[in-house]
C-alpha cells in the first residue's frame, strides 16, 4: 500500500522530503490492505507498523 502512495503535491511547489507528513496516508493504506487481503487494519495500526519498521 505504501509503495503506490504518491503525497499530494506542496503548494509552495517545493519537493516534499520524507519527513513531511502526507495527510490520511495510513488510512490510505489501511483500505488498501483491506482491499487486498480482506483484513481490517486501523490507521492507527498501521501507522504504528510503519513506525516500528523505520526504526529498525
């Protein structure tokens, strides 16, 4: 899910790094799976996914 997010473009016409926040991004992802795998997952849940994954 992640991989086919593209964030919105910035109004100032600046790239966006990865460090923005791209809004509604883990509930983007979490109809996605749904989608996909037919299990719910919060946005909350995944956003907490992705967190641990950018620790490690």
């Amino acid at each position: 899910g992640i991989l086919r997010y593209s964030p919105p473009q910035s109004r100032t016409g600046r790239s966006r790094t990865r460090l923005q926040r791209f809004p509604r991004r883990n509930k983007m992802i979490s109809e996605y799976i749904f989608r996909n795998t037919g299990r719910y997952r919060t946005a909350k849940q995944v956003g907490s996914r992705i967190q641990q994954l950018r620790s490690t």
